[in-house]
C-alpha cells in the first residue's frame, strides 16, 4: 500500500465516522414519538454503508477550503436520499429485495406501509438538515438536491430501468439512466459539499462537475461487475440479480473486460479533471481511486 | 347567499385555478423524458381537488399584504405534497383505495412501482420549486414544509393511523394523530403564504398558527362526517371507510351531533383568531366557511 493510500484511508475513516455521527444527531430519537416510525428510520439509515456521498460532500468541501462542519448537512441530506431510494427500492411493488446492508430490508422487518413512510419522511428530513443550516448557500443545495432527487434525476433513472427491465438497452441509452438514476447523486454529493462554503467559484463547479460525471458512471460500472462476479455475503445485498432480472448493464453489455477496462479510463478522467490542484484534492483522488478499485 | 359567500366563490375559483395553472407549469411536460413518469405525476396532480391548501396560502399572502404571484410557489408546493401523500396512501400496502378524485387512483392507472415513483418524484418537486423562488424567506418556507411533511409532520401522522387501525383511541389521541396527518400541512400552507411576502410580521405568523390550528382540525372532523354520511359519487373517494377498516374517527368518538357541534367550535374560534383584521382577512374568513360548512 502506498502512503496516499493509507492516508486516504485515515481519512475516508474519520469521515465516514463523522457523517455517521451526523446522521444520528439529524435524525429524531427512537423514543421520540411516532416511536416506532422513528425506530424504522434510524434502522434503514445507521450502522452501514460506505458513505461514498458523505465522503464526496467532505472532499468537495476540501478542495474549496471549507471546513467539514460546513459539511456536514450536506453529508446528511445526500446519505438521508441515498437510504431512501435503497428503502423503497428493497420493496415488493420495486426490486423485492429481502437483504440490505447485510441485514433484512426495512420492509422486511418493519412492514411494507411503514418502509414506505420511512423513504417519505427521510427525504424530507434532508431537506429539512439543510434548510435549517440557514448557511450562506444553502437554497443553491437544496435546489440541486431536489433536481436530483426527483424525475428528472433519481427517480426518473429508477423509473427507466422498470420500464427498461427485459429489454437490450444501447450503450447510450443505459449511461443515460445511470446518469440519472446514480450519478445525479453523486454529482449532487460533490456540488453540495462545494456549496458549504460562504461562497464557491463557478470553476470549481465545473470541474466537480467533471470529476463526479465520470465517478458516478464508474461507481455504476463497478457495481454491475460487483453484481456479476462477488457473492451476497461479500456484498452485503443479493447478488447476481441484475442477470436474474434480465436487465442490460455494462457487464452484459461490454463484457467483464471491457467493462473494467471503462472503469480504468473513467478513473484516468476524473484524475485529469483535478490536474490543477494540490493536496486540497487528494481526498478526491482517494474517493476515485477507493470506488474504482473495488473489483479489482 | 351573503354578499360575503358570493365574493368569496369568486375569490375561490379565481384562486383554485391560478393553482391549477401554477401546479400546470411546475409539473414537468408529459414529452419530457422520462414521459410515462412524467404523465403519471400530471394525472395524480393535475385536474381534481378542491386546492384547499393553495387557497390557504393565497388568503395568508393577502393577510400579510403579499401578491398572489409572490404565493405560487407556496400554493404549488403544498398541492404537491398534498397529491404525493395522497398517491402513497391509496396504495395496497396503505389504504389500498381504488379511487380518487373520481377515478382511478395512480396506482391504478399505472402500477405500484410507478406511483411509488410518483410521490418521491412530487415530493422533490415541491422543494425544488419553493428554493428556485429564492424568494427572501423561501428558506424558511422549504425548512417550515419539511418539517410538516416528514416524521413529526405528516408521514408521522400516518404512521400513528396505521398503528392504531382496529383501536380506540382517546380524544386526545385521535387529536394529536390528526395534528400530525392533516394539521400540520394545513397549517404549513397557511404559514407559506405568509413567508411569501419579503418580511413578516411574528404576529401574523401567531395568529396564522391558531387559525390553521383550528381549521386543520375542523377539516377532519368533516371530512369524518362526510366519511360516515355522504356516498362514494359525491366524495370523488370510497366513502364509509373509517368504519369498515374500524379506525376511530370524531364521528366514532362522539357522535355526528357531536361532531357537528364541535365545527361550529373551531369555525368561532378561527373568526376570533382573525378578529383584529378588517378585508385583508376576509378570503382566510371564507375558507374557515367553506370548509366548515361543507357536511351542513
């Protein structure tokens, strides 16, 4: 391992530490009524996942100077949309799915009525995080965080891959669905951590915009291959669905190789865009280099 | 009828199709990719309802001397998330109603993962049109919704609904449960309007919190009247629900006298809480009739 890695390690640590923090601090206590609707809550949010967009939100913040606890509602309000999608995308009427983040689904342990109140009220309380920041640009985050939490983002990419499911997709036609229906979010982690700060370069902007394009096709691409060839247990969520579900993805599409042969590329891209800058952005080069080398 | 009642039915159908307009032209167009997601939101939004909560925010815009225009994003959103708790609730692990505003609930016309889809979708839609406002308090409007749509607001009522289906409750409890399910976004819209204009004023902010506290309540006392004694045509919804799926309701509780009496309560008390206005006034004073004279 070399010394970036380690230190980015060190890193990815302490923040995924911190945003679960401010996760458990933004959310209602369990004993807080409705109780149980709470408990749910904290059930389908606490205690796992990787925190990619939490830790996308930090970096973002980094590289334009702003402290993490500028940061830390826009951690929060991307993993509070993040646990919503994955709450309603687990249930019966959506991908039916039984197991997440190692354990049963919030449907499967709290019932279908009150998994569907959970994703509702935890996309709101994201919303709700960053509004009550009142930070200098917090209505620029919530706007972007709607737009990609919505149809034309998020929920529109969830609704093409149902209409799309059993279909051969073109190349162009499934990037455009992981545009919208992963890489919105990304994009929006990395936009809302650079809009944290006071004020934030329109250059900036763009090549956060650059660099989460090509992290958000990556992380799609990555967890198709993952899908394809890891097990459930090493997942933590059932594997080798997308080929059960007949559904086009870059594995069908490209092969193994190729398809992480354009993981590689998509790194070397989103390496280019930060060209310009110094350490502010090794958090960055670490988050690209962490999701691309997961199946490697 | 009064002067007063012809005025206000003008007012009324002025406002209601402002809102319909205003909803027309947030929705995204049903040819903007992706369409069957799109078409779906139009019809569980667009054509039906009587906009109540958009004419709340209207009528508090007026009472703080704001421009109708400067309250369509407040109308719009509150309709938004009014539609989108509507489109969840009649789905089967919820309701499971068939039926809404006189035809076919959204789930329905184009499945349950679709209108699942659907009410996430309007749901950030509604934070996405008050922030683009950027209006000067619209931060607090996007902080005041949120609040009142997630866990201590509305999907916290529901879930207080749905633990306490086959129960009953104490007056107390029904009280609280519908603070929580209706209340708050009745309250919401009023405080909306309001925040639509530049400043406002914290007395106007208090007395808007009586009125809608009172109307939020007489609101589901009639619409639990009218449950137990209009039929399915003339509700546009399956009528006689509550008391086939044995949830307690203020008819329940205390009788359809009672229940009328307690109407005629909360109609006197939300005209006390208006008392120290003169015109400005009068359209809030007109939905306080509307509403309260609909089961007489």
């Amino acid at each position: 391992m070399t010394t970036s890695s380690i230190l980015f390690e060190q890193w990815a640590t302490v923040h995924q530490q911190r945003a679960e923090q401010a996760l458990a601090s933004a959310l209602p206590a369990a004993d807080t009524p409705p109780q149980r609707l709470h408990a749910a809550m904290r059930y389908a949010v606490l205690g796992g996942g990787k925190r990619v967009r939490a830790l996308l939100s930090y970096a973002a913040a980094e590289l334009v100077g702003a402290p993490a606890s500028s940061a830390d509602a826009a951690a929060v309000a991307v993993e509070l949309i993040h646990a919503f999608s994955l709450v309603h995308d687990d249930m019966p009427c959506m991908d039916d799915d039984d197991l997440r983040r190692g354990k049963p689904s919030c449907h499967k342990q709290y019932g279908d009525a009150t998994a569907l109140l959970v994703g509702d009220a935890l996309q709101a309380l994201a919303f709700q995080c960053l509004a009550e920041t009142a930070a200098a640009q917090a209505l620029t985050q919530v706007q972007i965080l709607a737009q990609a939490t919505g149809s034309r983002g998020m929920c529109g990419g969830q609704d093409i891959d149902l209409q799309s499911t059993g279909q051969l997709l073109t190349r162009d036609a499934l990037e455009t669905m992981h545009q919208y229906k992963t890489g919105a979010l990304i994009r929006a982690a990395a936009l809302l951590g650079a809009y944290a700060a006071d004020h934030t370069q329109e250059q900036h902007i763009q090549l956060l915009d650059q660099y989460s394009q090509n992290m958000g096709l990556a992380f799609q691409v990555v967890d198709d291959i993952l899908d394809a060839t890891a097990d459930t247990q090493t997942l933590g969520k059932t594997a080798g669905k997308d080929a059960l579900q007949e559904k086009s993805t870059y594995v069908s599409l490209l092969g193994i190789d190729e398809a992480k042969a354009l993981v590689k590329t998509l790194y070397e891209q989103s390496l280019q865009s930060l060209a310009g800058f110094g350490p502010q952005a090794d958090s960055l080069r670490g988050i690209a280099r962490f999701i691309c080398e997961r199946p490697f």
